[in-house]
C-alpha cells in the first residue's frame, strides 16, 4: 500500500506529478466561473477569515479548487478525502505548493489507501477542531458524533454534498441526534438536477470507457435505480447507443423510466442476459449473491453510488477460484461454474477511481454552492436549527444565472404586464 | 358558427358521428385500465351517489369516459367544454348514448363555438348548482366566484387539471378569495411528470404533424417554455429530428434546457430563423408584436398553452393585408411587407384542436387523479381548507403501480435488510 | 364502395372537398422549392410538351402538385392510384379544376376501392397509350408487360418510385423480360436517404397516432426490417420514446441495428412481448400464422411495406371470432381464445391509409427526380438500355443544393488548395 | 525525446509496464472473438506460414492482438506506428513477450517520437523485404512507392485499413501508378459502417473527455465534415447533451445532417460561437488562419482525422504569444488578442492519442478482414490487379453473423416461400 504521505516517491517523480497537478487545477480554475466569481465576493467580506474548516471530499482537480478558494478567503483549511479511491495523487501533491494567503491549507489524501489510513486521515482533518466541517457521504460528521464527540462544541456547523449523506443526516435530524446544523447542498436544484444527472451520466461512461475500452454501442447494459443519478448514467448510455434496462423500487420513477423508453424488469431478470450493470441507488446489496449466482460469462459490474455495498463485492471475491487484474480498474474474477465476472474500480464508484470525476462545470456549481453553505455556516451557524437545512432559494437563481452567461447562452425577461399577467387569477378564456 | 345542439345535423350524418363517437369512446376505454380499476372501487363505496358534479374539460375520447365512469358511480353529470376549439363532435354527440345508471349524464360541447356560447354553456353545467366542479384552466371557479356567488353554498369542492388553472387558484387562495378547497390534480407526480411532459410532448407533435403535413426533421424550431410541456415538446421535437431552441425566463430551467442540448436564447433572437415556433409558457404576449415584426417568411406559429393569449392572435389578423385557411388548421396570413405566416388552429392549444388530445394511457392516469379527487371532495369537502388541497402521496403510488403492470414492466422490490439500512445512519465508508 | 367517380356525392359536399384539396395542394406546392424550379426549367426545355405521361402513384397533395406540374410542363397527363387505401379524395377532386395548359390532366382515383375497381383505374390510365410511365410498386409496367403489351411498341420508358417496384423491375431485367427503360429514382440518393427514411419514419409515427390516440412512449413495439425505411420507423419511434425491438435477415443491417441501440430478435421472440408491430420489408409473411398465434392479448399491427402481404390478414380475419372497427383505422380482431388484436389500415401502407403519406418537403425531393427522369426519358427513352437505368449523380447535387438552401442552411466550399490536396496522394504524415 | 528502444526506462518501470500491456492485450483478445474465430482457420489453413508481413497500424491493445495473430498463424510480422502519438507504450512492451510460434513477430514504436524517428521505424519494417504490407494511411505503400522501390518486387499486395488511405491509392491508381494489388478493408460494410462511425464516434468523445474533463452536455460544438466518422462523432455528441452544427461541403450529406438535427453552417459561421470544434474531413486547412482569426476565447481544437493537417498547428503555435501544456493532452495557446486557444493532442487524432482507440468489439471487425485480406494476398497476390480491390462479399455476412451471436442477438431467417417471393416480379397488389 502507497504511503499516504508519498514518501515512497522519488523527488523527480514527485516534480514531475506536482507540475501536472498544477496543470490540473489551473484548467479546472480556468473554467470554474461561478465558484470565482462567488470566492471573490466571500473573500471581500471576510466572514471565512480565521475559520477552521475541516473537507472530507473527493481530492481531484475541481475539490482542489474549492479548498484553494476557501483558504484564500482566509479560512484554516485540511481537506481529506472522502473515498479511499477517490484521490487524484497528482493534484493532492500540487495544492501543497500554492500561496494561500490569508489562510492556510494542508491536505492529507492518496488513491488507494486501505480503511484504517482513511480514518486516520478524517481524524487527523478532525484533530484540528473544525468550526465547519463540508462533508460527502457523511462519514466525517458520524465520526464528530461518534468517537469525536469532544469536539463537537467547536462546530459551527457544515455542508453535505451527496444524497446518501443527507439520507444519513436526516436519520440522525429525525433521531434528535444531530447536534449541528448541516446545510443540503445537495437539496439545490444547481446541484442536484446537475451534479446528479448530468455529471454523474457523464462520468460514469467516461470511467467505464477509461476502465475497459469496450463498445457502448449496442450493449445490453442495465442501471439500478432512477433516482437523479441513475437517470443521467441511463440517458447517457442511451446517447452512446446502449439497450438500456432499467430497475426500480419506486413505481413512480419507474413509470418516469418506461415513458423515457426504457425497458424496466427485476433485478433478478434484468441481470440475466446484461453485458453490463451499473448500481446508483444509495442501497445495499443491489448486485447480492442470488443475482451474482444468475449473471451471465463476461458480465461487467460497476457502482456509481456513493459507497462500495451496493455489489457485494465481498462474497464475489471469496467465491471466485481466481482473481486477477487484467487492467488497471478491472479486476477479472473466474467463479466456481467457469463464468468469467469483471468488477471495476473495487466496486468503488467508477467516475471517480476509474474516471476523473465530474465535469468541471458541473462541480464548479456544486462547489460554488459549498462555499457559499461555509459562508453561511460563519455567519449564521449558532442560528440555524441542528438540522439538515435548505439553502436561500435566490442562490440557485444567482448560480444559474452566471452559468447560462458562461455557456454563452441567454435569457428571456418578463414584461412587467406579464408579471402583472402572471400574478392575476380573473383574465381566462 | 355551428349550434352546439347540432340542430343542423341530418340525421344520417348524426348516427354516422355518433357511432364514430361511440367507437373512439370504447377503444379508450378498453385502454385506461388504471380509471377503469379506481373507477370500479369508487362505485362500489357509494360516496359519489347523487352527487351534483360540474365537469368543464376538453370534451373528447377519453374525457368522455370520465364522465361516463363518475355517472356509473352513481352522481349527476353536467358535461361542457373549456376551450372553444377542443370539442370532438362525435364524441359529444355519443355520450348521451350510453346508459349510465345509476345516475345521469348530460353533454352540451360542440367544436368550433364562439366565445358568448361558450359561457352560456359553462353557465349552463353551473345551472345544476354543483356540489362539486371539475376545472380545467379555472374558468368554471371563477365563473362561481364572480357571477354565480349565489351556488357557492353548495359547493363541496373541486379538482383543477393543469398547471394554469392552479396557478389563478393559488392566485385566488392568496387574496383569501378562494371559497371552496380545489384539490390540485396537477400536483400528483402521476399528473404532471406524465400529462404535461410526455402527453404534451406527443400529442403537440401529432396535432402540428396534422395541421400541416410538414417535415418536422432539420426544421429550425423554438419551443417558448421549458416547464414540463415546454420541455415534452423540446424532447420530442428532437426526437422527430427537429433543431430546438428553447426561451426561457427561469435560469435553472434555462440551465437545465442548455445540459439537454438545446440553444437557449432570447425569443427576440431565437425567431428570427425559426420556421416554427410553439408556446407552452402560460403567459400572453409571447409573440406577440415585435416577435411578429421580426418572422421570417413562411414561420408557423402554434401554441400548447392552455389560452390563446400567447401568441397575439388580434394583432396577426388586423395586420395582415390576407387572411385565408389554406388547410383545415392551418389559417395563412400575408402581411404588409410580403411575409406569409401560417397560424395553426387559431392560437389554441394545438395538440387539442388539430390533435386528438393527449395519449389515451396518459389521460388513463390524469383522469383516475380526478374521479380520485372528486371522490374525496365528496366525502371530505367540508373538513378541507379553503385553498388549493394537495393528494395524499400514496394515490400516486397506487396508480404507478396499475400503470407499471398495465405496461408490462416490473418493480423490484427492497428485502428487509436493504429498508434497515435505508433507514441507519451508521453504516458508512 | 364509394364509386370511383364520386357521383354519389351531393353537390354541396363535392364543393366543400373540392375547396379543401385546393388548400392542400396550394400549401404542398409553396413548399415543393425543388419541383417547383426544376419545373419551370423543364417546362421552358419544352421536352415534354405533348407527351402521354400515365401515372399510378398514391393521390394526394405532393403527388398532385408534380401531376400538375407535368401537365403545365406540356403533357397529357393521366393519373391514378398505386395502392386501394391512399388516394386523398379531396385531392382527387380538386386536381380537376386546375387549368393546367398547355397539357392535360385528368384523375381516376377514390380512397377505399376493392381490387377490380383498382385495375380498371390502372387500365384507364394504360388506355392513353403512354409513351411515359410513372409507377409506384410496379403494378402499371407489369400491367403492360403481360395483358397490355399492345401498348409497348409506344412506350419510350418509365420511372419508377419505390424499393418494391425497383426490386421487382430488377428481377423483370434479369430475365430478359424488361421491354423499355425505367428509371430507377429510389437510387438517387436524394430519394432513398430521405424518402425511405425520413419521409417513412415521420408518416408512420403519424398514421399511427393519428389511427389510434395511444401512447408511443413506454410503448414496446417491434419493427420488422432495418432497411431504410426500417430504420427510420425504429429512429422515430425511439425518439418518441418507445422501446424498440428490430427483426432483421441481413446480417450487416442487424448488427446496424444493434449498435443503434436496438435489441435484435427473431420475430418468433421479439412479438411475444411486442404492444405494436410495423412491418417495413418488402416481403411477404412476416406476421404470419404461426407469429399471430403467439401475439400477446392487445397487440397492434401495422404495415409500412408498399404492399399488404406482409401482415397475414387474410387468416386474421378468418380465425377470428369477431371483426369490428372501433375507430376509423383500426379493426379489432377477437381471436378464439379471447386474445384482442388490431389491424391499422387493413394492413396497407398506415402512412398513407392513416396519415397523410411522407411530408411536403420530403415528396418535394423524391418528385423533383420524377420530374427529372419523366423529361430524361422523353428526351432519350429510345437510346437507354431496356434495363433499370441510374439517374446522372449530378442530379443528386443539384436538389441537395436547392434543398439546402430552402432549409436556411449553409454549404462549406472547398478552396483551390484543397481541391488539390485531396486529389494528391503524395503528402502524408 | 524517448527512445524508440526504450533504453531509458529502468527495469522495474519496464516490468510495471510490460505487465500492464500484457493485462490489455489478453483483456483485448479475450472480446476479440469475430479475429479470434477466423485466425484459427488461418492459422489451420496455412497460407500465412511463412509470409514476410510489414505493419503500419496504430500500435496499441487491438493491433497487438491482430500481430500475435498472425505471427502465430506462422508469418514473420514487423510492427510499427502510422502516427507519431498513436502507440501504447506498455503494449509495445508486452507484444515482445509473447511467445508466438510458428511465426516471428518484431515491434518497433513508442509515442511522442518525431517525424524523423517515425521514418526511420517505417523503414526499418520495410527492410524485412516484405511480401505482404498492412498500412493505415497510406505512408507504408507510399515509401515503397518513392524511396523504396527496390523492395516492389517482392511485394504481392496488401491491405489498407483508412479512408484516407484508400483515397490515396485511389489516386495513385488512377493515374498507373500503384504497383502491386491493395485489399480495400475500408470499403468491406463491417468495416466502415462501424470502425468510422461507431467507433470513431465513442472513441473521439472518450479522448475529448479523457483530455478535458469537461461537460459535453451543453457545450457548442462543430463537427468538420459528415462522411462516416463525422456523423458518428455528431451521434455520440448529441448523445452526451452538446449542441452540434455541422460543415460539410457536399450537400447531399449536408442534407442528411439537417435531417438528423444538426445545424448546417459554414466553418467560417460556426466556428465563432463554438466551444469545440473537432475536424474528420480527411482535408487539410479546415481550421485554417482565416478561421482561426474568429474563433471565441477558450475554444477547444480537436482533430479526429487521419493527418494532423486538418487544423493548422503551425499557424498556431507561431502566432501565440505562449504555448503551454495545462494538462497531459492539452496545450494553451495565447493569442496576441488574448483570446486562450486549446488544442488537443497537438492536433493528431484525439482518439487514439488521448483516448484509447476504437472499442475493442469494433476493432475486432476491422481486424478480422485485415487478416483475412493478408491471407487473400497471400494466396491470390500475383492474380490480382494492381488496383484498390474489393473484399468478396461474402465476408461482411460472415462476420456479421459472428459478431451478432457475440452480443447476443438474434437473426431471422427466409423461408423457402419468401425467397421465392423475393426473387418473383409477377405477383404485386
């Protein structure tokens, strides 16, 4: 296993990884708008300044970009990861070389390292008594709650980035056993009908193709759950010419996924002749071993959910009579009857170890909504109920305005007697 | 102008339409399985028996069987338009064919009529004094609320049908001038994700397809609007092989329109290439004068919006040195510096006048939502809130499951370890 | 039956038709740009001046507005149906009164006829002594090569429409048996590429919706032949969001249809499922028997190949227990054992008998060739070969250029240094 | 520069990357069933054992599998690049490991080598004296054509895999100077229906993403040309959400562009609003000074044709006031406006030099007819013209049945009675 410090590296290697990190995160900043534009305004009122901020994210170019704004608005930043396969080596290793002044900024993150270094490194981003804490997944702000409780005092309070961390935090709201307020980032419309979709569709295949070089088109490719993230990974697939089954637990999404023209079947079933399956669902064991025992010879499997259970990737391993690497995010597993089962990326989610993550555009969104939630926890966290609680609706407004003008696209506006119009109830037919 | 008692019919052309009519009427019926199931169970529990209920919709096929099954069930049915030009005459003329015993169906909905019979037949559905009133676009509300304060003692409640009419309720709700709770159909996501996208979408296709037997593949087209109709005609337009432009004035839909593949810009820019230019924004001027000024030659104007204030009709016809019907929905307009523009089905909603309506397994859905809604107004109107009343959530449930199984399609379903885990909050990395 | 020479209809009636086919025709020919100037050039060459030109083509607007054209061109112009169900009559009388000097035209064709009436309408055309021959499935040049072949020795050539009809000329050639030159205006890719695919795939999407008000999206449906006008019945109705399965005996066009996005089946399998099946072969029995037998309660069946073998009707109707139209394009079939099935347009071409045939701007192209070839035949009728003849390729270019521009579209030019370029083959890496 | 030898990798990094190589060819060959199956009949049949075979391909996984092929089918094989930027290291590694009895194999490439080193691997394959050449371009034949006309008369004949390169053996034939017969692999309907259109398609979309990690969904693109590989990167573009104009300059496919939804516009107006523009026209210059000059700040340059003249590098790279590479395939370039420029893989085929090549199902196919044209030469080389030379066509059939058994899919079959229907002109309507 990598040393989470690269101490194993060869100060020619380590130049030559730092210079392309850098590389990296000047083109994600280059196309990172929003997030520049909203950085610039917090850094001007100062509401970050001296702030402890504590990331547990995904630490590839986009995530450095954030961090690099929030330390530059003045803030204590430690940025860890989220994933232990997550971490994009080059840009870790490139953001401890930026001046951040006012602030500072240390990072603590290297691609594929084992459960215990992960947790040593969310606690040693803890051990600096966060103030806010911006979180993905939602293990960070278990930890404050769990064997971290001690500083629970410090927090202010956070952000949370991905439908299964809030999943998780509305358990614990609904438990009374939230002791802070954590804003849903993923509850904006400029993240979740984005991020979820549109990036996650987009990354998804990026990684697939990345890990495996096979054809899309034309293969018989099935997508568990149509939730945001399941639907853009299903219209992607579709867009690079896949037959795409889908399955749901849900009957009014599965409905949505009929209507969208795709074909909806059991797992049980849908698996049966699939080339390819990809779990995003938040759920555990979609891919079980009753699904494993049915998959056919050739079977490729992935999950873009956020964590590694939804592919019971445990009994695969301990069942198979061989495992071997055939390339880098494919792991071959020949099981007992002969069937040859591919598994990417560890059962990890597959846009980020075997992709590089979302589009810059879509994250420069998410992101510009994060740092806005560390702003707001600032200035008003001791305010907030401990809950998950929404953002201002005018930022969804703000952040989708300045995007449109960067993509070059425009407007309509009303006229004030279509305001008027609008806002009456007596002019019909 | 027609009479809308048909007087100028002959009797052999009368029985010919009538049995046209009774046709469209059973094939429908053999279709909308899911009202057929509510249908069936609300006879059974009685609540609707001498009911007095008002119902102003489109009159056609599948309406039709609505009020066909709420007259089975027992109540008193008045039947009228709420759009001048959405009438299927042999429709009309064979609901009052049918036995519906135990209670009665009355029809007065002819095509074609003008404005002033148009409200003698609203007034006319309102002479019954209704205890409950099925709304589409909201003029028989206002009707009750203006005019005929006098039969709002009666009145239990309502159902709207789309998004417009909930928009003036809601209108009406906030000046506190809403008498009655109007139960928000449009609200089911079994509604509004399906009658509005996917039902919108084809059914304005078929009606334009119609009107003008034009070929929708590589003709520039904007779409004024991307709501969930907005984006249903976006969606199939592309589907058809059309270049979309969408005009927006919400920049996350903006946003969202652009992350689909559409140009968006404003409709001043957008019109001025565009051979085809179809509103769906519930909002007058759309085109309106300085759009009109700046149409390119040949340009064909169509509207999905419930009125026919989008596009400004007067100003096309009083402008225009030449106004003639060149096909049966298509109205060609010369105007003073040569351009010819093609009106279809005069401004009103497209998909109705030249189409058939939305698909059968659609309305199958919308108009289970409402003999559901007007089940509840019986039983519960006078305990709900004068306001507009949202359905409880698991009718969409329900009917998403009949749907899932009249489609084919099959869910999966959680095991008892997968709902445990979606409820925990501990499990993590 | 309806008398092919409408004598049943009053006066009054024949009035109003007779007003409306005007419409249509007027509103096809403003936007036929292609035959439109290809037309005014022909009839300036004055090659067809009194020429006996006999046309069995389906009768509806586009094709009367290039009836109408050879006609003004100078001809003497007959002009009949290719097919029982695809005569437009409003069309049909509308053509009669048109003045059309310095030719002639006249029209003998009504929607509905039986078969005897349908080769006494082909006879009467046959009975000018054409010297020119424009068919559509290849009934009038067989007509001529075996009851009618008095009439050859006047007969210069012909040109001919469709797959079927090329197919069935080629076989004719092969075995010595072809007597004149025809045409072959389904090579030009002008008319293959857009006609087969676009103008199918449109039209049948229309007939159908229009015959039966149901749902395409969610749909599962079947289409027989991934040909080109299989294909683009399978784009369109994936762009409508129905779920497509693709029956193929070609092993390239199968594999086409994979990678396309569609599963490929034996019919035997893909029907079992299938809501909707469309046939677009061009062969005879590909919903026979044995496929009808295990037909799935409710299914559709259409057909889009030029004839009505495709779909075994015959034994549908003998099998059943009981045959009824319920709507004016659709015959429910009650099978022994309870299974309802429906027929669209007693399986003739549905685009035609329940739509409006291919769009205006498609038949603009596909007519242009006609045109082209009608004047290359009068022109050199007796120096081709007796065999199936290709039209010049630079007539492709031509209508391509002319197309493009009425689209409002913008063709790259080559500069000299590219010209050079690419005819080099000396320069490389 | 690296050295072709790899002389300058240490031991442990050689290990790391020969194993890594190895991994992607046995993955390769393991989906590379169609190659697999007719290898094994090669090999069986012996024509190859023996043969000096020189390859110019693209050196990565696939071309790999093809050179084990057929050295194991007993020929001496060379292998080295066609494109400077087109090799896989680790690939050119590992094929030296293999043990490939009867025949021999040797392998000479290595990406980012200059122009010079490229000449000299191509001549180093040719000093083999070699009897059958496989190229890919062009530059194989040319040499032996020009500098190396020597070695002709041991030359039987070859194979040419590009359109490109047919397109200069066309030229070269025509004018008489083409010695020896070249099997057009291009022309075979599983070649370039696929390999161009499907598998530059995903192949072009995977390297923009690989390179970029930007969001296509949204972004304006530009398409330079709609031949075969063009309308597949239209396609996967589309399909991934971008908003695509395309310039072509012949209009038939012009036409083609618009009907299946692209915008058609000269380079010279598309090209100012576009965010990405990808030329595949198989022309030089097409994003010349001139267009240059009006390309908006921040556009993104990618070529996916044969030769990196499509954009004009050097213009570039001269003009800007700085170049630098922000990321591994992208190079910034300053304008003296100011505007930023990126232009991917230094205008070499994005696919292959910052993707990874043609899906490997794809490859497959192609790759199956360049072995079987090797064997063809091999055994009819001296009877052949000296021409471009088709392919029999029995081999598509057979290869699309092949492959269409490999993904599972099912083909139907004539009876006896629709053969005969089939072949008959007698029967009609």
């Amino acid at each position: 296993m990598p040393s989470i410090t690269f101490d194993d590296l060869d100060e020619g290697m380590r130049q030559v990884m730092t210079a392309s990190g850098r590389g990296k995160l000047d083109w994600a900043s280059s196309r990172m708008v929003v997030l520049g534009k909203l950085g610039s305004e917090i850094r001007e009122r100062g509401h970050l300044s001296g702030r402890r901020i504590a990331m547990s994210l995904h630490p590839e170019a986009k995530t450095g970009v954030l961090a690099l704004t929030l330390a530059r608005a003045g803030a204590e930043v430690r940025l860890t990861t989220c994933n232990p396969l997550s971490t994009d080596d080059e840009v870790s290793l490139a953001l401890r070389t930026f001046d951040v002044t006012p602030g500072t900024l240390e990072v603590r993150a290297r691609k594929g390292i084992d459960r215990d270094e992960y947790f040593r490194a969310l606690n040693w981003a803890l051990d600096m008594s966060p103030q806010i804490v911006i979180d993905d997944g939602g293990d960070l702000v278990r930890l404050l709650h769990t064997e971290r409780r001690d500083l629970l005092k410090d927090v202010l309070g956070g952000c949370e980035e991905t439908t299964t961390g809030i999943h998780r935090l509305k358990a614990m709201a609904a438990e009374g056993r939230l002791d802070f307020p954590m804003m849903d980032a993923n509850d904006c419309a400029m993240k979740h009908l984005f991020d979820n979709r549109y990036g996650t569709g987009q990354s998804t295949l990026d990684g697939i193709m990345t890990a495996t070089n096979l054809c899309i088109a034309g293969m018989e490719a099935v997508v568990a759950g149509y939730g945001w993230c399941g639907r853009g990974i299903a219209m992607r697939l579709k867009g690079m010419g896949a037959i795409v089954t889908v399955t749901e637990v849900d009957p009014v999404k599965a409905v949505e996924a009929v209507m969208d023209g795709f074909r909806v079947r059991r797992m049980e079933d849908a698996s049966r002749t699939a080339s390819l399956i990809i779990t995003a669902t938040g759920c555990c064991d979609i891919v079980g071993e009753n699904i494993i025992r049915g998959l056919p010879d050739g079977c490729i499997l992935a999950n873009s959910g956020h964590f590694d259970n939804e592919i019971d990737v445990s009994y695969l391993r301990r069942t198979a009579v061989s495992v071997k690497r055939s390339r880098r995010h494919v792991e071959d597993l020949i099981m007992p009857d002969g069937r040859r089962l591919h598994l990417l990326s560890e059962g990890r989610l597959v846009n980020l170890a075997a992709g590089q993550g979302h589009p810059v555009e879509i994250m420069d969104m998410s992101f510009a909504i994060q740092a806005a939630g560390a702003e707001l926890i600032a200035m008003k966290g001791r305010e907030l109920p401990k809950d998950v609680v929404p953002f201002p609706e005018d930022l969804d407004r703000r952040i989708a305005i300045l995007k449109l003008s960067a993509m070059g696209q425009s407007l309509d506006v009303l006229t004030s007697e279509q305001e008027r119009y609008l806002s009456s109830w007596e002019e019909g037919t």
